[in-house]
RNA sequence: GCGGGUGUGGUGGAAUUGGUAGACGCGCCAGACUCAAAAUCUGGUGUCCGCAAGGACGUGUCGGUUCAAGUCCGACCACCCGCACCA
C-alpha cells in the first residue's frame, strides 16, 4: 500500500524547483516559435478570488501545453495598482493609498505563488510605481503633440456634499453613496483622447480578429457604432438661429412633427431660458445620472419652447421645438428631428405631448405605428413611391440642393474621458501658466510623481488643496504656474502594460522596440467578458495612436482572445433574512443548517460571487486544505471556459479524491511496470494495442480540446484514460509496457492542470528530468483508428439495434448486416424496404413502408 | 430602453457541427471491506410501462424542413450580463 499523498509538502517541493531552474523565465530566442500568453493583471484589492483563480489556471494550462509543443513562452504577470478601491480603503481605514496598494501586492503575490503559475516573475510591473507611469506621461504627451489628447467641457455626476466628482458605481438611487445627497450633473473641463479619429479603423480591424470570440467583436462593432445618415439645418422661425441635426432616416422629414434639443445644447438656454418651468426642467434632467442606462431608462420628459422652425421641405410648415431628456448632447449634434409614426421615442414623446402623428412610410404588413422598418414612401411629394433607401438618398440629395445639409457618417463611439479628479492616479503632465497657457512638462522632468503627504480629511481632490505640490514655474516663462492636478483614468495603465513586460531592465525608455517586435502581437489573452469592450477597444486604440506618434508596435495588441465566464456561487439567508457565508453553514439531513447553533437557512439563487450576498469563497482557504492541483482541476472541470461556473464544495472535493486517487494508482501500478526507458518490444497482445490505442488517441484529444479552449473535455478525456489505465492488469512484458505508455502519457498530458502532481509522478517513474521542461507526448497516426466500430440502425427514422463492424466495411456490408439484425426484421415486419441510407462509420437507416 | 448571451437527467455538462442524446464529473441507491465510522473498491442510476425481452416518451414552448433535428428555419417564453468615472 501506497503513502498517502502529503499535497503541501510535494507541492512546495516542486515550485522551489521551478524557481531554482528559472524554468519559466525567458529571453528572446529567434530559433523558436514564440507565444506571448497573458492573463488580464489584477488590481491589487488584497486577496485573490476565485475569479483570478480561474483566469490564471486557464493561462497557465495553455502556457505549459505551448511550452510543451516546442514554443518560446512569455507569460508574465503584473499589478493594476491604480485606481479608486485605495482612496475608499484610505478614507475608511486611515492608511495611505500607497501602503494599501503594496501591502496588498505582496499578500496577492504570495497567494498567487502558492498556485504554481508558470509565470516569468522576473518581469513584473506595478503600475503605480513612477518608473511605470512615467512612460504614460510621455505617452500623454506624445498624443497632445498628434491632437489625441485635448481638453473640453463635459459632464460628470457631482455630489454637492462631499464637493468631488462621483463614479457612476458611486451613484446609488441618484444619491452620493457616502454623502446620501441628491446627485447633479455638472460641466467641467476634462482631457480626452481622441479614439474617434481611429473609429473606422477600429471597426475594420475587427475582421482580422478572427481569434476573437464573435460575441466581443459584435460588442465593439455595435459599441463603435458607425451609422450612415444625414446632418441638415433647420431655421428657427423670428431669428437667424439654426438648428443642426443629425438623422439616419432623412427618408421620414416629411412626417416630422417636432424638433428636440438635448438640455445641455448651446441653444437650449437661448431659447427657453425665460420661459417659466425652465429651470425646473433643467434641474430634472440633471438629477437622471450619466450613464447611458439611467438617461434611456428615465421616463421621457419634454418642455416646449415656444420657438418654432420651418420645415425644409414643406412651405408654410412649422415645427415646435421642445428640449428632451432622452436626447444626448454627445451624439450627433445633439439634436434631432421627431418622427414619431417611425421612432419608438419619438411615438411615445409625441403621445404624451399631443403632437402629431404622421405617417409616411407603408408597411407592408400593415403593422401598427410606430413603423420602424422599411416600405413604400407616402404622404411625402417627390419622395413618394420610393423605399427606405432610395428615399434617404433622394432626400439627401434634395437637402444638399437647398444648401443646408449633406450626408454623413456618424458614431456612436464618443472620445475617451480620460480625467479623474482623484489622487490614486497617473498625474496628467501638464502646467497651467496665466501668461502661456497649456504647457506640457518637459520629458526631463519627467515622471510628475504623486506627492505622498496627502490627507483625506477635507473632501474634493487631495492634489487640488495640497500645500505645495501644485505650485511649479512655467517651464516657458519661468513665472509661478500651477500643475494640473487631474490624474488618469486607470483604463490608461492597462492599455499598454504588455508591452511594459517586454523589457523590464530598460527603465529608462519603457519598452525596446526590438524586444516588442519578438513578442508583439500577444498570442493568447485570457480575461473577463466585463472587458469586452472598454479595455479591449482602448488597447486597440492605443496601438494605433502609439504608431501614429512614431512607436513601433502592431495595429493589433491581441491576436487571439479567450473571455472566460464568471464564478457563481449559491446564495443563502439565515432565520433572520440576512445574508449568510456558505462557510458559516451546513447540511443536516438534507436541509441547511447554520453550524453554530443548528438553526435553519434558506439556500438562495446561483448568482455571480459579491461580499454583500456573502457568498464569496476564498480561494487560499481552498488551497490551504485541498492542495493548488485539486483548486486548478476542478475551475478547469465541468464548466466550459467560456460559461459561468458555479463553485461547489462537492466539486472540489471531488477533484481533491481524484489528485489522490492518480498518485495512489500511479505509484500502486509502478510494480507492474518495467524500468524507465525499457524498449519498446517488437509485437503486442490485442488487449495492449487496445490500451495503445486509448492513449494515443487520448494525445491527440486533449490537445486538440486545449487549442479550442475546451479544458472541460480535456479533463473528462484525462479521466477516461485514468479509468482505463487502473483497471488494466498487464499479463506479458508487451501490456507492462504499454501500461507504462499509458501512464506517462496521461501525466504529460494533465502536466499542464496539475502540474506539482504531474512533476511529483514523473519523478516517482524514475525519470530525472522535469516536466516543465518535458515536451508533449509524440502520438502514432496508425494507433488513431479503431478496428472495429459500433454504429446504429434506424428503422423510418427510429433508433431499433445497433451493430458491431469492421472499421473499413463497404456499404454493403453494412446494409447486409443491419438488415440481418433480429431487432430490424421485427421492427420491418414484413413491410417493403424503400430506401437504406448508409452513412459510413455514422448510421444505418432503412426506410420502408 | 439599447446591445450581448444562455436554456439538454436530481445536478455541472458531453454529443466528431444534420447521423446511437446524456461522455466525464457531482449527487443518489445497493454491495464489499470495517466492531463501527471515515477513506477506498465494485455495480446501478433520463422518465413512464414491464419480471424480462422490449416498448413509449424525452434536449425551454409552438410550428416547419429532412430518410434522420439538441443541432437548420420561423414565431415565442424564461433567465443572466454590459451600457462609457468600478476594475
């Protein structure tokens, strides 16, 4: 009988030998085939859960498996240590931002140690440390110099209490979450990058990711969101005013029954702003939030203006002109036209406004107003006959005839806000000097470092009232000036980091263009769908403006994208209604119970892990008690990659007796094997070639199931062969040698999901090399084929027997044999066979009638 | 509101992309070992009828295409996620 597996002992034992052989740090080798495989860098909140858990279990699976398959393996890691979660911890537990952030760092570091990642350390980055930072205000310099980075007036969600700028996550019910005080929208003067300039390209770019999922291509696509339409000039009845706005149904002017303008549009005030309830509007619509969501979701609110405009196509016609709520000063020209017999927000607003109803486009169904898809023009003079397209076209043509309009394209994409009126960021490297202006700092005074004595204890930003730090001399005129005191959006820090890894000693010039060009594009990123969009479309757009301002980097950061799924767990309350930890429970007699005094719990939803639903499982408990290969199985078992999986205590159990149960049967079987490297004998018995078999197919299997990301089936595969392998009692040196194929195939092949098991068996079988360092099994094509298959018969489309066949049977072999099975004659009963549909290898189906 | 996704046994999920639905795991049931328990091992396990052989039903719902549909087409239903200052 075997010893027991010790888990913690083994597994220490095997990452100090990693880091002794520096097995996993890398250089750049020419010889090789490379793959740049990286895992999204995690902010540093302290602890790691489960979520990073599942991330880098799954960069690490295909960062050993490429390491494997002969490839040069960069897959370094590093921290997204800017960012709001350190003011909160700062104000809330009186430390600094700074201490949080690098204590946290060396806690996570540790817990990520302990999960046996091959990760090349010597190349982590911090992104708060100066030395990072410093390159991104070159950056930020670089893009002013190109006109990427400009600044303007735009709105942000402000808490009249606290006197700070809030974050949409910060609003909660329209109220400051500290201060509980009613939220308003404010103008203030941001920077912005100009990701628009790149909007086309970004969207073109998309058809080249095709080792992208084509659900975050879609995302982008439709977050760019590029529409063809018209922009035109309506004249504003008693004044020389115009109004411009944008429209992608120029085809309906004729069934226009108003004009709305944003509340926040340079005429609105001009307009209206006499007229009683004004202000009150105003009010309203800036207590909506900022976000998209909270504006579409508001109930739609007008206030009439009184002012009319002439409609360009109808002499005589004029149009009322309201302010709406639901109309966003950021897209288009902030201001529209209503049609509301073809716009769901125009219907409703003109519903509840009494205006009118026209409709001009027939559909073809007769399906009731509002009528949004195409059909012949009505009610609309020279437009009438035509549809939807012809129609835009002949209207744009005429607007452009009248001189007040023309045909544009238009996005929804908005420029990137990128100012943050906070302290935990990158200071944006700019002086504000009365006498000359905007001045970027000089590159030698470079980095802008972040001043350390700040307090917390008045609120607004800490950079904004710190004694001296702003104070700085115009670097033109020499004269006292002040620094900027905006910081940068954290989404700034992780558009370029890994480009950062590329070079760690080079802490001078940032990344070296040689290194970049060996391992640029990166190969395999790993992270949450909650990044779809915004990160992976500010990366994108950092590529191109870095290439415009003279860096040598691809178009595209990510050649091939994997975005995993969230980690669920079930939720439960206690006899009170409150939340309860699942830690704090269990069950007795199939009912849950809490453990201290046996009370009962009611068992909740699946829903994605939070610390207020209390249903967080901390992953270094998991590792602590059932060892890093039994945590990074089971993340890898059961659910697919790219699916939510829900964490059950009975499933890391489950995975924790099968790390135990490999190294049991593994050692038990050694006995029946024959020495390491024993030659392989020159004929085998049936029953080993049907292990042979098994195993090599298994090869192929798994590694076909890694490339796809199916990790799920490659550890199902995995326990195929394990079951197989342990019930197989070898009788001749032939089956003890392919006892021992089989083994060492299967531990090469779960080397890249338990790798400290994998080393531990490896070495048990007597070899003195080490896995990491071990290629990926060879496999024989001849062994890839069975001999004989098992195949169905349907009888009209019925499943009625199956039958057993030479893998190369004829057709007619197989038709004779189906037809002669007793299932099939009873199920035929004598009717006459019509058709049989022989698919090889497939399926047998007799049609008779 | 807009956009995206998911739906298969008690349960997580497989199904070579139109060809034996339920691989592999969890759970459950029975048995072996044990004074007992744990651990481990063996067998069973979609539902219904049947002692069995076997049969009927079955992939969210309804309809369609096909020799054959979880897979393709049409219409619905339910749940989840994102929406620009969270990272």
């Amino acid at each position: 009988m075997s010893e027991r597996y010790n888990i913690k002992e083994t597994e220490a034992k095997w990452r100090k030998v990693w880091t002794d052989k520096k097995s996993f740090e890398v250089t750049e080798d020419p010889s090789k085939p490379k793959s740049y495989v990286l895992a999204m860098l995690p902010y540093p909140s302290g602890r790691i859960h489960v979520g990073h858990v599942r991330n880098y279990s799954l960069s690490d699976v295909v960062a050993r498996y490429k390491k494997a398959k002969g490839f040069n393996v960069l897959n370094p890691m590093g921290w997204d240590a800017l960012g709001l979660p350190a003011e909160n911890a700062a104000m809330e537990r009186k430390t600094h931002p700074k201490d949080w952030t690098y204590e946290n760092i060396a806690q996570m570091k540790a817990q990520l140690l302990s999960m046996g990642l091959a990760i090349d350390w010597s190349r982590e980055v911090a992104t708060c440390d100066p030395s990072y930072y410093k390159h991104e205000q070159k950056m930020f310099i670089d893009f002013y110099k190109q006109g990427l980075a400009y600044r303007k007036e735009s709105m942000v969600n402000w808490d009249p209490v606290e006197d700070t700028v809030l974050a949409n996550e910060q609003v909660v019910d329209g109220k400051g979450w500290r201060s509980g005080a009613p939220v308003e929208r404010r103008k203030l003067y941001q920077w912005f990058f100009k990701i628009t300039e790149f909007a086309d390209e970004l969207i073109k770019g998309l058809e080249g990711l095709d080792r992208w999922p084509d659900k975050v291509r879609t995302m982008q696509h439709n977050w760019i969101g590029k529409s063809q339409g018209a922009e035109f000039s309506f004249d504003v009845v008693g004044n020389d005013e115009k109004i411009k706005v944008y429209t992608t149904r120029p085809d309906t002017l004729f069934g226009a029954s108003f004009v709305g303008l944003a509340a926040d549009h340079p005429l609105a005030q001009k307009l209206a702003g006499d007229k009683k309830g004004y202000d009150d509007f105003i009010k309203t619509c800036q207590s909506t939030g900022t976000s998209e969501e909270a504006i579409e979701k508001a109930e739609k609110i007008g206030f009439d203006t009184g002012h009319k405009v002439a409609h360009p196509f109808i002499k005589g016609k004029e149009l009322p002109i309201y302010l709406a709520n639901f109309i966003l000063m950021d897209y288009g020209t902030g201001a529209i036209f209503g049609c509301p017999a073809h716009d769901q927000r125009d219907f409703e607003f003109a519903t509840k406004y009494n205006l009118d109803i026209i409709p001009v486009v027939q559909s073809p169904d007769n399906d009731p107003l509002p009528y949004v898809g195409d059909g012949q023009l009505f009610n609309s003079e020279f437009l009438n006959g035509l549809n939807k397209e012809d129609g835009i076209k002949a209207a744009i043509k005429k607007l452009e005839e009248l001189g007040i309009g023309k045909s544009v394209t238009n996005f929804r994409l908005r420029d990137w806000g990128v100012s943050r009126q906070r302290y935990w960021g990158c200071p944006v490297p700019f002086i504000h000097c009365d006498t000359c202006g905007l001045i970027p700092v000089p590159e030698d005074q470079l980095p802008v470092e972040l001043p350390y004595d700040i307090n917390y204890d008045k609120p607004g930003n800490p950079l904004d009232r710190h004694p001296t730090w702003k104070n700085v001399d115009c670097p033109e005129c020499g004269k006292a000036a002040q620094r900027e005191t905006d910081t940068c959006d954290t989404f700034f820090e992780s558009s370029w980091y890994f480009l950062r890894y590329l070079d760690p000693e080079n802490k001078q010039t940032g990344f070296a263009n040689e290194k970049s060009n060996y391992w640029m594009p990166v190969d395999q990123y790993i992270g949450g769908v909650e990044h779809a969009v915004l990160h992976l479309l500010y990366s994108r757009f950092f590529m191109r403006a870095l290439k415009k301002c003279g860096y040598e980097v691809p178009d595209e950061p990510f050649a091939g994208l994997f975005t995993q799924g969230m980690v669920t767990h079930q939720v439960f309350k206690d006899k009170d209604d409150k939340w309860i930890s699942p830690a704090e429970i269990e069950q007795r007699d199939g009912k849950w119970v809490k453990s201290s005094d046996g009370s009962p719990v009611k068992a909740g939803a699946v829903t994605k892990m939070s610390k207020s639903k209390k249903n967080v499982v901390d992953p270094q408990d998991i590792i602590d008690t059932y060892g890093a290969d039994a945590a990074r199985l089971f993340i890898l078992s059961d659910s697919p990659p790219d699916r939510d999986l829900e964490w059950t205590e009975s499933g890391i159990e489950g995975a924790w007796r099968f790390v135990n149960k490999l190294h049991r049967t593994v050692i038990d079987s050694i006995a029946d094997m024959p020495a390491v490297d024993t030659p392989k004998p020159a004929s085998f018995s049936d029953k080993a070639m049907e292990l042979r078999r098994a195993a090599h197919q298994t090869i192929v299997g798994v590694a076909d199931d890694i490339d796809a990301f199916h990790m799920n089936k490659a550890v199902a595969r995995i326990r195929e062969l394990s079951n197989t392998l342990s019930g197989f009692k070898p009788q001749d040196d032939g089956e003890k040698w392919a006892l021992r194929e089989g083994y060492e195939a299967l531990i090469r092949l779960f080397n890249p999901m338990m790798p400290h098991l994998a080393e531990e068996l490896w070495s048990q079988l007597g070899h003195k090399t080490i896995l990491a360092e071990t290629s990926w099994p060879a496999h024989e094509e001849d062994l890839l084929e069975a001999d004989t298959i098992t195949i169905g018969v349907q009888v009209n489309g019925k499943m009625r027997a199956s039958i057993t066949l030479p893998a190369k049977a004829s057709k007619e072999e197989a038709e004779k044999i189906a037809l002669s099975e007793k299932n099939v004659q009873k199920a035929l009963d004598g009717q006459t066979i019509k058709k049989v549909i022989v698919v090889p290898g497939r399926i047998v189906n007799v049609v008779a009638g």
